[in-house]
C-alpha cells in the first residue's frame, strides 16, 4: 500500500496517526507494509499485539504454545471466560482481526524454535520478546542477531519492570545476552505464576513495547536502544540505565 491507496475507511481509522507529522500518510503505508513477530501471547504479548493491529501494522505473527486459564484474565486483557482451555495464540489472532480485520495475523500454536524463527525473521522488521522463560530469550536474541532485526524486549514481575531495545544494526550495540548471563538458572523461576505480578503493571511494559517496536518500524523518535528503562509501580518511579556492549559476551562479544 503506497500514501495514496489509504481508502475513506483507513483515513478515518488512522486519522488521529495521519494527524502527527512524524506519522502522516507515509508513516502509516509503512506500517501497513510492516511485518511483526511476537512471542508470547500472554500479559505483554496482548497488549503488544493489541497496539500494533489498531496501529495498523500489516502482518503480525504470534507464537505461543500455552492455552488461557482462569488466573490469566487477571491482567491478559485479549481473553475473556469463552477463551479458557483455547490457545492463546488463536485467541489473540481472533481478538485482533475483530478489532482490524484489514490486518493479516499468523497464529502458530507452538514454542518459538530457533529454526522456525529464523525463516520468518527474514522479512521481519521487528522482533517483540514478551515470553517468561530465559531460555526463549536467549533464543530469541540469537535470531535477532543473526538476521540483523531490531529486538524489543519486556519483563514484568510483582510491581517492577523494564524495557530495552537490542539493534543488531547499531555499530557496537549491546545484545539481550550482554545484560543478562546465560549461567544464571535462578532466574529461570521468576514467573508470575509463582510470585504474583500487578495487573495493570503488564499493560504498562506491553504498551511501552509497543511504542518503541512501533518507533523502529517507522524510524522516528529515539527508541531505547541500548538503553535499559526500567518502572516500579508502587513508587511510581522510571529509570533509564544505559547499556554497554560485553566483549565476553558468548553471543555478540568480540571473544565468542
């Protein structure tokens, strides 16, 4: 879809985006043209997914192999009762397309494998890790890497989360894995099914992941790229620590 072609229905549904002139009707041709990969469907991926389809990205690819329970719709605000025991990656695609139904999204009802991941990233523009386990990640990060596309990721847990951007484009820029050490099995455990997370908490770090995947598609504003953005919702207190490339780093280090 070029400037042009944006039919009567797309001018209105888009016109608060044509309004900004960051935006306008370029911007939102690109987005329409832009094809998103999101892992994990669950606190972060809906609202993720939810932004991106109004926003009018127009290809989004959903991977998540676990089906809706009663103790997600406390803050997975894609689902309702009717979702239980589904899959959550068909249940986000079906909540998308009522919400645009000119978007294309591509269900796949399993685990990310990196095999997979890497045959779809090669006409991906964004990357969006909202999964909870550090094994995807780690997988993840290794596909960003080698398909030279922007990852951005999320993590939320009780009241505290974050947000970075990993650009495998950027001339020495950190990866996911220079932050976090794949040596560090604790972590593993830090779940929300085991120690609670803050309802509205995941709504923030999702829209927040939105934002900035959004930002990347459309090159404009300053993306958190190798910055590390971090909120603690009892406090109500932002943080934004910069990031350093780890020459050790098993994945992107100058010492691999």
């Amino acid at each position: 879809m070029s400037a042009t072609e944006l039919n009567n229905d797309q001018l209105n549904r888009y016109s608060r985006h044509l309004l900004l002139p960051e935006i306008d009707l370029t911007g939102q041709a690109r987005l329409s043209q832009a094809r998103a990969v999101i892992i994990g469907a669950g606190g972060l991926g809906s609202p993720v997914a939810m932004y991106l389809a109004s926003s009018g990205v127009g290809h989004i690819t959903i991977f998540d192999d676990d089906n809706v329970d009663l103790g997600n719709l406390q803050r997975q605000i894609a689902f309702t009762n009717n979702d239980i025991e589904k899959n959550k990656a068909q249940c986000l695609r079906n909540t998308l397309l009522a919400l645009n139904p000119e978007i294309e999204v591509e269900a796949i009802c399993h685990r990310a494998d990196t095999t997979q991941l890497r045959q779809i990233t090669k006409n991906t523009d964004v990357l969006i890790d909202c999964c909870d386990n550090f094994t995807s990640r780690f997988s993840i990060n290794q596909t960003s890497i080698d398909s030279k596309t922007p990852l951005v990721s999320g993590a939320a847990i009780r009241f505290q989360g974050q947000v970075a951007v990993f650009d495998p484009r950027t001339n020495n820029a950190p990866c996911y894995q220079c932050l976090y050490n794949e040596d560090e099995p604790a972590q593993e455990q830090q779940t929300c099914r085991d120690r609670g997370v803050f309802a509205p908490l995941v709504g923030i770090i999702g829209s927040i992941q939105a934002a900035e995947a959004l930002k990347v598609i459309l090159n404009i504003g300053k993306p958190l790229t190798s910055k590390l953005l971090t909120i603690d919702t009892l406090s109500m207190s932002l943080r934004q620590l910069k990031l350093s490339k780890d020459p050790a780093c098993p994945t992107c280090g100058s010492n691999k």
